[in-house]
C-alpha cells in the first residue's frame, strides 16, 4: 500500500495503484523533454542532469519537485462496525409510593420507540415476535395477567399483517400486597423484558431493571404518571362490561363457532390474542353480532380482541372464554 522510496510515493484514494504527486493523467512523470516512469529520487537526480544535454538549447532546464510529504495514514479495509444502539427506551415504572397491607398497585414498562420503528402486541400476527414481560415480585405479592394496551395494525409489504406499536405504548400488571406487612420493610420487584423492534430489519432487544419500595401503613394512595395514564386508559375492557352482552358457542359443530352479542355496537374485526391458538378460519360480522369459526379446539382458553363501533368510535373489547365441551 505505496511502500515509498524517500517519500516520493503518494496513494490514490482507493489504495490500488500508486502515483506521483506530479504526475501527467496518464500517471506517468513529464520532463521538459522526455517521458518516462517515476524513480526514486537518488536516481531521479542522476537523471534529471542528464536529461539537460538532451534538451533543447532554448530550454531553461526545470527544478526538481520537491519530495512529497509522509503518504496518508491508512485505514483497514475491514473496519470494526460501531456498537449498535437501542431504538427503543424503556423504563420500569409503578404507581406506587410506598406498599401498605392488602394495597393494589401497578406495575409497568414504558417504551419510548425511535420514529419510523414498531414494536408488537402480544400476538405479532404474520411476522415479528410478542413484546413478552416478565414482572417478578417479592414472597406474599401477588401479580395479576399482562394488560397490553390495543394495538395498531401494520400492514406490510406480501400483504402480511403486523399488530403492535410506534412511538410509544406501556405494558401493565396488577399487584396485591399480602394482608400484613411490616412497616417500614423494603420490598424488591424486578423486570425482565424483550422486544423485537422492527423497521426496514428487526433487532431484538431487551431490560432488565428493579426498584424497591418500602412499606407504610398509611401509604398514599397508588396514582400513575401522566404520561402512562393515556396507555392504561387503552388497555380493552372485558368483553363482558358491555351492555346485554352474550357469548354463544355452537355446540356439535364440525368446526367450533363462537357468536358474540352486544347492544348498540356494529362489529367490524377480530384479532387472536394468542398466535399458537387455533386458526381462525371464518369471521362473520353482522351489526350486534359476531360469528367466529375456528379450525378446531384449543387446549387453552380462547382469548382475542372484538373490534366494535361504539357511537361512532372505533372500541376493543378482551374476548377469554374457554373453549365448548365436547
């Protein structure tokens, strides 16, 4: 890479081939007479005096160049890639101040997402992978099922479908104290937490993160942050707080089928909650009521969101039913 002969070598940008810092577009050396390869300066001065009687009388002979300056520092052909950086910020936060005997509280974590990405709900649908949470709590707690805010749907290039977020969403957990607690004592509760955060390519990344709360009989009473309050607000209700709401399975059916019903709503979707349940394979909807056909039972019970219209807002509702006995 321009190994030079007292420092009269210089390499182009691309470091294949060597030229002088005189030389023509052709990349040879030009004297006032002859044309020939650069050499090395000890025996670019031989030549040059001889190359005097060559010339033509009329010709002031030319100076010699000086010597060029130390050839550029040179960098690896294979540099290190620089250490990849989150596109997503999440943060482990409660609405608790202090725990007392009996209190409810809950947990969360935020995640502030870079623009242009997503990450996904619970049930990625066609590719990507649930945004999964894991909240440990100290002997005596109890910690209630993951409540996911409603998801957006992406739809994506190869008409696939992703459900999940962008910009910024929060995952919850309720919590129960144990019914006596000494005052005073420092309880410990840990996340853990992975996430695929998905663009033009994924990324999986991932928290881990724990705080500590101490105990008070006459704590103050659990109050989230403004800024997650919108996030829990989202989180669907139970599909059973609607009004004159039913569930109905079809019993001796080749395929299970579940019809839902409810007054003053016009249903319009339905998402599976869960991507290892049984394919849903017929979606009916027809203004109060909802027929939905599964290929066959699962083992689990059947959860999802109904998507309805509610005086003219767009509302989800959390469906968990067990599946129909056979």
């Amino acid at each position: 890479m321009g190994a030079a002969l007292d420092g009269l070598w210089m390499t182009t940008p691309n470091d294949s081939t060597q030229v002088s810092p005189t030389s023509n577009p052709n990349g040879a050396y030009r004297d006032r007479c002859v044309q020939r390869p650069l050499l090395a300066r000890r025996r670019w001065l031989a030549l040059s005096l001889l190359s005097l009687a060559a010339c033509s009388p009329s010709e002031p002979a030319r100076a010699p160049e000086p010597p060029a300056g130390p050839p550029p520092v040179e960098k690896s052909a294979w540099p290190e890639p620089p250490a990849p950086e989150s596109v997503v910020r999440a943060e482990f936060a409660t609405s608790a101040q202090a725990v007392k005997p009996k209190g409810k509280f809950l947990l969360a974590v935020r995640f502030q997402i870079e623009p242009g990405y997503r990450i996904s709900w619970q049930n990625p649908g066609d590719v990507g992978k649930s945004t999964e949470v894991t909240f440990e709590v100290p002997s005596g707690f109890s910690v209630g099922p993951l409540l996911y805010p409603a998801p957006q749907r992406f739809e994506l290039p190869g008409k696939l479908i992703n459900y999940g977020y962008e910009n910024e969403t929060a995952i919850f957990a309720e919590v129960t104290a144990p019914e006596r607690i000494a005052d005073g004592k420092a309880f410990r509760f840990d996340v853990k937490a992975t996430w695929l955060a998905c663009k033009d390519e994924c990324a999986t990344e991932e928290l881990s993160a724990w705080f500590e709360l101490v105990s008070a009989a006459h704590a103050a009473e659990p109050a989230l942050p403004v800024e997650l309050s919108a996030f829990y607000d989202a989180v669907p209700p139970a599909f059973g707080e609607l009004p004159k709401s039913n569930l109905d399975w079809r019993a001796g059916a080749a395929h299970p089928a579940l019809t839902l019903k409810a007054a003053k709503v016009k249903w319009l979707d339905f998402i599976p909650g869960d991507e290892a349940q049984p394919k849903l394979i017929r979606m009916k909807p027809a203004g109060e009521q909802l027929e939905l056909t599964f290929a066959n039972d699962g083992s689990s019970p059947l959860r999802g969101l109904a998507v309805a219209e509610v005086e003219g807002k767009r509302s989800f509702f959390d469906v968990n039913v067990p599946w129909p006995e056979r």
